[in-house]
C-alpha cells in the first residue's frame, strides 16, 4: 500500500498522537497526471537510491489558517437536530440568511438563521412525488425544486412565498438557477430524465420554455451548476461527460475569458469517462476558480482549476481503501471493528439500486467561505481537509451513529438591526464585539433520517439548559396519536405476557421484541412493571461504552429495585437466545437467581454473559437511540452526567 504503487490512496498517519492535523490525507495529482512536487511529501520515505538522506522538507503552511478555522464549526457532536415528517434529503443555506430543507415526502420549509441557531418560517406541501434536485439561486433570493411527479416550483425566499408552478411535462432529473446576480429574468435550467435534452424556463414566466438545447449531452444530465462570476455552466450527464457552456445561444464555453482552456483535449474533464465513473455533486469554490466533485461510484473526490480544466487534487475515500487503513491502523479515526462493520454495511446499502442510490445522490462536498477548504462525508464522519496542506483538519460527527449525506455550510453573520459608526468598529467593547460574532454553522442531513443536524462551535453539553439537542418540532400523527392515547385496560382478562413494548426515553424510543416463549417469568416482570408504570422517571444509571447501557433501578444508583411479586426470581437459560449480537435485553442480577427490575442493552456481542444474565427481548427498531445513550459522557462510576430517563413503556 506504499504511494510507490498507489498514488491516490489516502490516510498515511503522519505521527500517532495527532489524529487529524497530522493525517496526510492523499497523494494530489497535478494537471498533467503525475504527482506534484511541492512540500505534500513528509513522514517516512523510502531510502534515496543515492545512498544519502536528503533533507527533510519544510512543512507547508496556509497563511492565516488559524483565521480560517475560527469561521468554521468546531465541536465534534451535532449541536441541534430538527424534524421532517419524512427523511429529508436536501438542505441548502442561501446568501440571504435563510435555510431550506426539504423531505422525500414532497414537504419544503424554510428557516431564518438568527444570531445563534435557527427559527422556523414556513412550511409548504410542495410536491406530490418525491423530491428529485433543489437550486438556490447566486443571490439567495430564488428556490427551485423539481420532483418525480413533473412539476417545478418557484419561491420567493427573502418573502417565503411559492410565486411559481410549472407542469414540465417529462420527469425532471437536475435543475439550477443559471443568471446572474442582480438579473430581472431568473432562468431555470431542468434536465430530462429519460434523454440529453436540457430546457430553460423564465422562473417567474408561464411555464413554456424559452430554449431547448438538444445537441449539448447524448445522455441524461443529472448535475448542473452555475459560476456566476463567469456567467457560465458546468453541467455532467450520466455517461461521464462534463461540459462547459453559457447559458444564451450558441450554447458554448465562453469565449471571452483569459486563461480558459481552449481544446477539451488538453484538460482533465475526461477523468470520468476514463475511470467509469459520474460526478454526484459539482460545487464551485466562493472565487468561481475551482470546483470540487463527488462521485459515489468509485468514492473520489476531485478538485479541478475551473479555467485549466485540470485536476488538482484527488482524494480516495473508496471501501477498499478504508478498510486497508483500518486494518494497518492508518485511519485518520480508528474505530472500534464491530462499529466499522456496522458502517460498512451501510456503504453497502448506498450502493444498492433503489432507496439506498436515490439517498447515495445526495451527496455532495462543499467549500468554506476562504476557498482553501472543503468538506464533504465519508464512512468516518464529515472531514474538513485543506486543501493547500493537502490534510485532515477536522473530523466532524466521528462519533455519531448516523451516516451523513447532503451537506450545506453557513458561515455568514445574520444582519443586525441598529448602526455602526467607525468609533463603534475600532473600540474594544465586548459587548459590541459580541455583536460582530459569528455562529458558523454547518446544516447536514443522513442516512434514513427525518432530522437535518446542525455542527456548530457548542458542544451538546455545554447548552444543558436549552433541553434535548434533538427537537420534537412535529406534532404526532392522527395514527401516532391513537396508539400513544390507547392505555390497555387493567383487568383479569389482561395477558400477563406481551410481544413488543416501546420504550420511550428522553433520547428517543427503543422498539423492543418480548421472548415470552424463552423467558415467561422475565416478561412477566417487565410487562407488569411496565404497565403498572413503574419505570416511568427511572434513568439509565450506568452506561458503558462498546457494552451496555442499563436501567430499571427507581433509586438510580444499581443498589434498587425489586420484582413485580416483591422478591428475587430465578434465571431463564436457553439455548435459543444468545448473547451473540448487540441490542440484546437481558436482566441485571448480583448473582444466580437474583433478578429484580433491573435490566440492560447490550451494544455489542457479548458472549461471557451467556447462562449468567437471563435474555427476555431485543431491540429493533430505534438502534440509534441505543448508541445515542451508549455515548454520552459519564463519570467513573460509568454514570451518565446528564440524566437520560424512561417516560414509560408501552407494551402490547
């Protein structure tokens, strides 16, 4: 695996105790192919075939790095999450302050970033069918969304008023602002699903096309993407192709732009047919002067000089690389195996047609503010890497259960009422310093989630006041709320055994399958206390990482609790139920036949408990929940520092 061989592998550690800014991310590629000579070249090399060690090379720097990281996000744990009714797939940040999302349900809201967090607008029922792209325009003031069942709609962000519907007539598959700041006629580019053809439309017109351009792509165009500092478009079909070309007739490159390629040949816009690969996202930097691609085919992220048309650099995040740095130790965050193999089953499921792809094209890498930086999701977490340094400067979400998708990064400071004069900007007042701070925040959505999440520079525990990080924004279902109302009736009729049982805590709800058959006398005792409403207000009063997670102790210190007959029961052994997976539930005991009302969760297999802990249920639905709890911070008596409490059970 040495870059001999493999030039574009990633992760070679530079010194074991830094595990981000000491991490040499990747070999980078020059325009011509080959690796470039700068100062990327540190740690261990291979003895000089001269026999002489060379000196060693000075360590590249960005100037005013340190400035540049100060506007981006820091903790490692999202700080808030909010909800959708459905699993939302698009979240994008717009230049006047406002945040968008949108769900696979047809649902769209809108956010206004406030001086720190985010406060809700408004909601629209948009679509029909499943949201397919989204396009915000250069001057944040227009939104567009197409969707699966043939229509556009057009948005008026700043007065968050939908000011457009357009029945396209075919099913759409990219679409994206392409005119220029300040310009009268916003036009909208949408794709064809089904063929090479790209139509533009007047965003505030009667839906008919102004131009159809047929002979640009042979195939369908699933990315488009606008430079508004050189008026032009950057567009990439399902076959590999990318193009450049202005949004007016001829439909070409532009011809008027100093330093632009001028033969297609002498550039690096072939990379993706060559490897049999697509772009998922095309992201301009702030400058219009590079771009940065995504491709989930092959896991590359490229970043290529927009008037060269030459890659500049490449990154490998592909599978086979990943776990070559998890097995060596590599990794620019090692995580433990059975964690890993639970991510990677994941990557898995991105790669299957269906739910997992249409999540898959989602994801996209995104610039900073400075344009020496990039952010794009990985197995591991979301990597922030300069892109001058060529390293890993931050890791954001490393341990958060979700995998992250589409991400949208804010770095701008919501205007302020009042004035300044220049005696106000040159005092050292905090309180007018105060004034001036940012709170850059970094909006993503994940894997299967109705949440979009929100990195910022506050950990989750530093705000213990504010209440759960994950907001319960929705209100329930009709259908919700019925089973939540229905209490099952206390009478002689009643089964004293049951087959599932929700438990709802604080941090979410555990879905739990019941083992009557293998432990009636275990089930017996978690139903009666569950309906009898004696878990309710109980924490999980130890919680070890990569173990488990335990509660069921009314004192909250694992020194309480007794059964539902007021004495010690006897264990429930079988070989049918073992402890040979996470997620398991068995009860807490001090020894043989003492089982009361504690119980735990397992997070991991843990065969040494088999035949010592009685197993009555595991956990089905709601695993994230289970790490959630797994990994909060605790005290050396492995109790969390945050109470998490069961609200009650719910069985059936």
């Amino acid at each position: 695996m040495s870059s001999d061989h493999e030039p574009s592998v990633l992760g070679k550690r530079i010194r074991s105790d830094n595990e981000a800014n000491g991490e040499l991310l990747a070999a980078s590629l020059a325009g011509d192919g080959k690796l470039e000579d700068d100062d990327d070249d540190i740690g261990p090399m291979p003895m000089p075939d001269t026999g002489e060690i060379g000196a060693r090379k000075k360590r590249k720097v960005l100037p005013h790095e340190r400035l540049f990281l100060d506007h981006l996000p820091s903790a490692d744990r999202y700080h808030k999450s909010f909800m959708h009714r459905d699993v939302i797939n698009f979240v994008t940040t717009t230049k006047t302050d406002f945040i968008i999302t949108t769900s696979v349900d047809g649902h769209l809201k809108l956010w206004k970033k406030q001086d720190t967090g985010i406060e809700f607008v408004k909601h629209y029922r948009a679509h029909l069918a499943p949201i397919i792209a989204v396009s915000a325009s250069a001057d944040g003031t227009l939104f567009a969304s197409v969707a699966e069942d043939g229509t556009a709609k057009v948005f008026d962000v700043v007065n968050f008023d939908m000011i457009n519907m357009i029945n396209l007539g075919f099913t759409p598959l990219a679409c994206c602002w392409v005119h220029r700041r300040g310009q009268a006629q916003g036009l909208l580019a949408i794709s064809d699903a089904d063929s090479g053809c790209l139509r533009l439309y007047d965003g505030r017109g009667d839906g008919n096309a102004l131009n159809i351009i047929e002979k640009l792509h042979r195939y369908p165009v699933h990315v488009i993407t606008y430079a508004d500092r050189y008026d032009t478009v950057v567009s990439a079909d399902e076959s590999g192709f990318v193009e450049y070309w202005q949004p007016r007739e001829p439909w070409e490159p532009p011809q008027n732009i100093p330093g632009l390629w001028g033969l297609k040949s002498s550039t690096d816009l072939y990379e993706f047919k060559k490897t049999k690969s697509t772009p998922t996202s095309l992201t301009f930097s702030p400058d219009c002067s590079h771009f940065v691609t995504l491709s989930i085919s092959d896991r590359q992220i490229r970043v290529f000089n927009f008037l060269t048309g030459r890659m500049t650099r490449k990154y490998d995040e592909s599978l086979t690389a990943i776990q070559e740095m998890q097995q060596a130790g590599t990794a620019v965050h090692k995580i433990d195996d059975m964690e890993f193999g639970r991510r990677l089953a994941v990557e898995r499921d991105l790669d299957k047609d269906g739910e997992g792809k249409k999540a898959a094209a989602t994801m996209n890498a995104v610039w900073d503010e400075s344009g020496h930086f990039i952010l794009y999701p990985t197995l591991l977490g979301i990597k922030v890497v300069n892109t001058y340094t060529n390293r890993v400067v931050r890791l954001f979400g490393k341990d958060e259960t979700g995998r992250w998708l589409n991400l949208s990064l804010y770095q701008g400071a919501p205007a302020k009422l009042g004035f300044k004069t220049a005696a106000m900007v040159a005092s050292a007042n905090p309180i007018l310093a105060d004034r001036e701070a940012r709170d850059p925040t970094l909006f993503c959505t994940a894997y299967k989630r109705q949440r979009f999440y929100m990195f910022t520079r506050t950990e989750p525990e530093d705000n213990k006041t504010q209440g759960d990080r994950d907001v319960f924004n929705e209100r329930p279902t009709r259908e919700e709320q019925t089973i939540a109302s229905s209490h099952p009736v206390k009478g002689s009729a009643l089964s004293a055994l049951a087959n599932t049982a929700v438990i709802h805590t604080t941090e979410g709800d555990l879905h739990l399958r019941l083992f009557p058959e293998h432990a009636p006398k275990a089930v017996e005792n978690f139903v009666g206390h569950a309906r009898s409403g004696f878990f309710e207000g109980i924490i999980f009063h130890r919680v070890i990482p990569k173990f488990m997670i335990q509660t069921g102790d009314p004192l909250g210190d694992g020194t309480g609790g007794t059964s539902l007959w007021g004495r010690e029961f006897e264990d429930e052994f079988t070989d049918a139920v073992r402890h040979d997976r996470p997620y398991t539930v068995s009860m807490a005991n001090a020894g043989p036949n003492t089982n009361g009302s504690q119980f735990f969760i397992t997070t991991t297999a843990t065969p040494w408990l088999d035949r010592k802990h009685t197993i009555f249920g595991r956990v089905l639905q709601g695993l994230e929940v289970v790490h959630t709890i797994e990994n909060v911070r605790t005290n050396k008596a492995d109790k969390p520092y945050e109470d998490i409490k069961i609200i009650n059970v719910d069985v059936s």
